[in-house]
C-alpha cells in the first residue's frame, strides 16, 4: 500500500508523524519503506542517522530510477524491518519529470518495483508544489493530511484542498486529518478546530477526522 503525508504548510509535524506511524506498523511485523521527497532528507535526523544522507553520494532515489545504483544500494536501514531512501534535488527531479515523458514512466516503474518488497510505502512529501508530488498524490492508496491548529494551519490545509482541486486530484484520496497542537489551556487551538471541521464538514466529510495531537506530546 501507498501512503502519503502531506500538508501545504510547512512545519506541521508531518514528517514526525510519518516516523512514527512506520515505527507502529514494524512493531505489528510490516515491513515498511520510507521515501523522503525533502532536500533536507529530515526523516533521516529523526532516526539518528543524518550520518547517513551525506555518506555516499551515489544512493539517492534518482540513482535508483536512472539505474544507476540497485535496490540495496538505495535502501537505508531505520530500524528493523524499516527502510528509508533519500532524494538528491526535488526540483531538479520535478523538472525532469516534466519535460521527459520517458523519466516519469521510470520514475513511475522504479515506485512500483520498490512497493513488491514492502507491506508500506510511505512517501514524506514536501509542502511545495511539484511534478514529483503531483505524481505521487495520484499514485497514493490513502492520504493522511497533517494540520497544525493555528491560524496558518487551517490556511494550509484549505490551501492544501484547493491544490487538489487545481489539480485534478480527487479529493476523496483524503482518508485521514491529523490535527496537530491542541492545548486545552490556549483558546487558538479550539477555534482552529472548529474552522477545521467545518472545512472537512463541507469539502471532503468522508475524510476521518483523527484524534487530537496534543501540543505537548510524549
């Protein structure tokens, strides 16, 4: 299954929930792959293992869909039974797949072959706008999208549906809304809430509507 994180605000939390909830499922035996679509590769600074993205050069995702280096040269050990692959320039790769229809149906091919190993794929995508997120938005199985309660939070993830909307993608893919930064304590929170169900209630009601992340959470 593919599954993406993502939110058209950046700082929300989304690459710590996409840690996370790949950690869950190797502790139920998945096995789970993680590929970070961020220049800054934070996934890997999660884990520990920031060491990992500067200690060869030759392994980034756009190596393995240049078949340049193979699987096991691209594949980055997390944890047990959790991988995750790094990626080199998202705009060079955006780029590239905008103009070469042969690259996209590599890139296309190289996600689909990665998948057969695993239970999961995640993708951390990054907040901006691009060929490669258009791409992996279409060929996601479920959506998880990530809203920090705030203000700019709730912009986001109104920005986020109208990104969906500009591009042809169906906002049913959205299964899930993680709301991240509630305090009992702050008045913000509450009031974000409240514009949040109200978006979800008039634009994609299917979407479930996950528990509260609390603003401090262990």
């Amino acid at each position: 299954m593919l599954i993406s994180f993502f939110c058209k605000k950046g700082g929300v939390g989304k690459t710590t929930a996409t840690g996370e909830y790949a950690c869950y499922l190797t502790g139920m035996g998945k096995k789970v792959l993680v590929i970070s679509i961020d220049d800054q590769n934070s996934l890997f600074e999660m884990f520990g293992l920031s060491s990992k993205v500067f200690e060869r050069d030759d392994n980034y995702l756009e190596h393995y869909v240049n078949d340049l280096c193979s699987m096991e040269d691209v594949l980055i050990p997390l944890r047990e039974n959790l991988y995750g692959i790094k990626t080199l320039n998202t705009d060079m790769l955006s780029k590239k797949l905008t103009l070469e229809r042969s690259f996209e149906r590599n890139f296309i091919g190289a996600i689909m072959q990665l998948q057969e190993g695993f239970d999961f794929v995640f993708f951390d995508l990054p907040p901006s706008s691009n060929r490669t997120t258009e791409i992996l938005l279409e060929k996601t199985d479920l959506l998880m999208l990530i809203v920090e309660l705030n203000k700019l939070g709730v912009n986001g993830f109104y920005n986020t549906l109208q990104y969906f909307v500009d591009n042809d993608l169906p906002l049913e893919k959205i299964r899930y809304i993680l709301p991240n930064g509630y305090s009992k304590t702050k008045s913000v929170p509450g009031v974000a809430l409240k514009e949040l169900k109200a978006l979800i209630r008039e634009n994609v009601p299917e979407a479930v509507l996950l528990p509260l992340m609390p603003e401090k959470t262990i």
